[in-house]
C-alpha cells in the first residue's frame, strides 16, 4: 500500500554505473572533491591513495552537483568556476588575476551552485509534496462548495414551491367554505321568497272567486238581492304584507403583493460573514518524520509469517495494523489477520496483477476482469459492483491517499490505458499516450501513486511507465543490463519507488525521478522470486514471493 505520493522530469536514468574504468558495479558513493562515482569497492580503493585521505567521499545521493562546464568569453580555453564577491559576477581563475579583480575574495562557484541546487530541490519538494496538493485540495473543496450552494438552493425552491401550494390550497378552502355559506344563504332568502310568493298566489284566488260573485250579482235579475246586505264572504281581504329580502354583500380583500409575500416567507441573506478555508501548514503535511528520514545501508528482516488460504503472495493490501487482504496466482483472494486467521475468503478473476486496493474508508475495492467491473466490499461484508468498465478489462488498481481517487489499470486485445475515477466511480481521466501519440502501456498488470502525484505503473515484461498527475509521460524505467521483469510497485514517504524484479529476484529502489538507488534483498536469504511489495506507516516494507505463502517484512529507512 503506497503512501502519499508525487511528480518527475525528463533528465532519469535507468540506472547509475560506477565510474571507475572497466567497473560495471552499481555506483553507491560519490566524490565531491573529484566527482567521481563509485562502487563500495572503487571507493575503498579511492581513499587508500595518500593524496585522497582528504577527499569528501559521501552516498550518492548526497552528492554535491558539479558545475556544467561554460567557457569564459574573454579566456575561451578556461572554465567558468569562482565567484567573485565584490563584483558578484562568475569568472574563471585567469580573470581573477586581472586588475579590475585584484584584492577581491572569491568563492568556489561550485559551492553557491550546489546551494542554490539544494535550495531549488527544496521548492520542488514543496511544490510537489505541498502546495500542488494543498491547492488540489482547496479546488475540489471549492467544487464541492458548488455543488452544495445548488443542492441548498434546489431546497429552498422546494420550501417555496411547498409554501406556495399550501397557501393555493388554503385559499382553495376558505373560497369553498364561503361558496358553501352563500349558498346556505341563497337558499334560506328563495325559500322565505317562495313562501311570499304562495301567499299572493293564495290572495289572488280569493280576489277571483270574488270577481265570480260579484259578477253574479249583476246579472240576476231579481231586485231583492240588491236590497239585502252582501254576505261576510264577498268582503275584499286587504293585500297581504310581505318583506323585501335583504342580500348579504361581499367586502373584498386588502392585500398587496407584500402580504403575499409574507405569507409565502422571505429569502433572507444570513448575518455569517465568510470565513477563510482553512490551509494546512506545511509542516502538518510534509512532517518532521519525512525530514529526517533516509536510507538504511542495510536492509534488516523485522518479522515474517506464513498466511492461510494462498498458495503464494502476489499483492497485499494492508487494511489495518493486523490485517492483510492477499492474493496468489490462482483467484484466491483472502483477509487475515498476523496470527495466521481467516477472516474473510473470495474467489476472484485476478491472477499476477495488483487488483485490489483497501480506500482511506477501509473499503476493499478489487477488479474482475472477466466481467468487467470493479466490486466494493464495505465493512458489512456486502459486495457490490461499483463501477462498469464496458469494453476494457480492469487489471490493477490503486486507491489515491492525496484524493481518495482510483486509478484502474485496464486492457483490451488491442490497447492499454490507466483511468482515474473518483470516489463516487464518476470518470475522470484517461491516460493512453505520450505528447508523441506513442502508446505508454501494453499490460499494466501493477498501479501505484507517488507523494507528488505521479502515477507509477509496472508493464508486465516490459517496463516501469511514470507519468504525471495530469497524464504526461515522464520517464520508463526498464533494469538494469541483466534484464528487466517487473510486478508489484509501491512508493514510500519519501518519494522511492520500490518495483519486484523476476529477473534480477530482488527489489529495485529508485527515487521519484527514475534515477536507480540499489538493489533491495539481494543479500537476504530465502528471497528468491519476489512478486509484492507494499510500506505502511511505519515505513516497513512488506514482500510476498511466488513459491511461498510467507511475508516477510524488512526495515530499510533510518
């Protein structure tokens, strides 16, 4: 499991010969008085000559950086190589004997050209290890400060919206109760009214059965009926009284777009007042314990223990202090704890590849290639496939300790690529050629990311491919001259890139520009074909071999 990664220029080498005539050992050491690189022996021999006793002799990589050779324009057949103090000017030592530069101090150029190197090397490191990813942060906390703002805001639309329809729906209510009152008003007036309008239809019939009568009356003929009193019946009853009804009015409502308004609620701007985003000091992100760290000259065994379930050790995947999740050549893919217990056991597609990756969530993500998908195990156990890969089979993959992203490996019968997902699976990156349009991978069956951000990736047979976090190709590693066939790649805190070797059966160590440092394990016994590699917190590396199911775990930083 790689830690927190970084990124790399065009100058790496393969690897570092030693300078020596007719020596072909691996340079280790370094003459800063005749810069001269050298192996363990030369460098003993070195300092056996009388005149050398003096010599500065240091670790390669902690070597002063010569001066590039620039000729002096008024004496072409010297070299550029002190400083004058006074004038502040480079010269070559000719032009310290002429009269402008007589009585002035001088200072090896070589000195302020080494510091200046350091003092260079030292903004790159916070460049790359600080302020690019403390940046990177901020932006995607700026992002999702986006996505936020959108999601409060789609709610309040929602909460009016809501407000709103409430208010139609109440206003809905009372115009039906008042329909309802009307109506029930309506209904007593028509009523009252209908009875008014029988009594007049009752009265109207009494007015004509009088008119009957009375038209009886004048046409009899005999004298005596108009000498006799009318009788009670044929007296005219007096017009009924009735009542004008009294209809109910309507006081329309006072209401301006303010009351409305108030009823609906009112978008307030909060009193908060923006806060700054909190930065990470530096020394929180590149720690002391980075700074003081450095290469062991040896490499020592720590511990080693032997791991049910598998029949060999192709990737690890360290999921906390006293669990591993293994893999072997043969589909097995196992969680165990140090003392030798099963915890948990898989069947999977993954062979010689690094398929799995345990997040900073101690989520397990692993790849199956023959069905083209990418699982998530939770710590309920529950398996899930969480993201599809459509035509291209998923080999290896890493999850990101800068981002939380994840970098897939994949292939096709054709091509290969590694892509980047975030954490939600969403697509992000595909890297599948250099600036030349030249293919960077064949099969990228290993995946790992530096503390700068670069994506560090073994091709299977072929190469260690490096390139940046935006996808630029950086450099290839391919061995040494004895061949190269690299498997399991990891990184540690200080930026190493730790690769398997079947061909050379040990471990090549190489700083973050490609440059080899040494070969790890070839003086350890019972390593004989190491296939995994990972470092965890403590800065111990772990390595698992074909052949064996021991891991075996080493110190090499001091």
């Amino acid at each position: 499991m790689a830690l927190f990664k970084p990124k790399i220029p065009n100058t790496a080498q393969h690897f570092v010969e030693c300078g020596v005539e007719d020596c072909e050992r691996n340079c280790e050491f370094y003459c800063n008085i005749c810069h001269q690189k050298m192996c363990k022996q030369c460098r003993n021999q070195h300092l056996k000559i009388s005149d050398n006793k003096n010599h500065e002799v240091v670790l390669y990589q902690q070597r002063k950086r010569q001066l590039p050779v620039e000729k002096c324009k008024i004496h072409p057949t010297k070299d550029i190589d002190i400083f004058c103090e006074e004038c502040s000017v480079p010269l070559c030592s000719k032009c310290s004997t002429m009269q402008d530069h007589r009585g002035h101090q001088f200072i090896d150029l070589e000195i302020i050209h080494t510091e200046k190197f350091e003092i260079c090397q030292r903004e790159l490191s916070k460049i790359h290890n600080y302020f690019v990813p403390t940046s990177q942060d901020l932006q995607r906390e700026v992002q999702e400060d986006a996505t936020e703002v959108k999601q409060i805001m789609d709610s309040i639309r929602t909460s009016m919206k809501s407000e709103a329809e409430s208010l139609k729906n109440m206003v809905d209510t009372v115009l039906s109760e008042n329909m309802e009152e009307l109506h029930q008003i309506e209904q007593s007036l028509l009523m009252k009214l209908k009875s008014q309008e029988k009594t007049f239809e009752e009265y109207i019939a009494h007015l004509s059965d009088l008119v009957k009568e009375f038209q009886s009356y004048l046409s009899t003929t005999k004298l005596t009926n108009f000498t006799t009193k009318l009788p009670e019946n044929l007296q005219i009853k007096s017009i009924p009284e009735t009542t004008k009804p009294v209809t109910p009015e309507f006081s329309s409502a006072q209401y301006s777009k303010n009351n409305v308004a108030k009823l609906l609620g009112k978008i307030t701007e909060t009193n908060r007042k923006e806060t700054l985003r909190r930065v990470k000091p530096m020394e929180d992100v590149i720690s002391d314990v980075k700074q003081t760290l450095s290469l062991s000259t040896s490499v020592t065994k720590f511990r080693e223990f032997n791991l049910p379930g598998v029949a060999n050790v192709y990737h690890v995947s360290l999921d906390q202090s006293d669990r591993l999740w293994i893999s072997d050549k043969y589909g097995n893919l196992v969680q165990t704890d140090l003392q030798g217990n099963v915890i948990q056991k898989i069947k999977a597609s993954g062979r010689y590849q690094g398929y799995h990756t345990m997040t900073q969530d101690r989520d397990l993500i692993f790849t199956d290639q023959n069905k083209k998908v990418i699982n998530r195990i939770k710590r309920d156990n529950n398996i899930t496939d969480f993201i599809k890969t459509g035509d291209w089979s998923p080999l290896s993959i890493h999850s990101s300790d800068i981002n939380k992203d994840l970098l897939v490996g994949m292939e096709t019968d054709k091509e290969a690529k590694v892509t980047r997902y975030n954490k939600t699976g969403k697509e992000l990156q595909n890297i599948q050629r250099d600036n030349m349009g030249q293919d960077l991978y064949r099969t990228p069956h290993y995946i790992t990311e530096n503390i700068n951000g670069d994506i560090c990736t073994s091709d299977y047979g072929k190469s260690v491919v490096v390139v940046n976090n935006s996808g630029l190709y950086r450099f290839s590693y391919t061995g040494q001259e004895s061949g190269f066939y690299p498997y399991g790649i990891c990184t540690d805190v200080l930026g190493h890139i730790l690769v398997c070797d079947a061909i050379s059966k040990a471990v090549h160590l190489l700083d973050q520009d490609g440059q080899f440092l040494s070969l790890l394990l070839t003086q350890q016994p019972g390593v004989r074909y190491p296939r995994s590699v990972c470092v965890d917190d403590e800065n111990n590396f772990y390595v698992g071999q074909d052949g064996t199911n021991t891991l075996t775990v080493y110190k090499y930083l001091k």
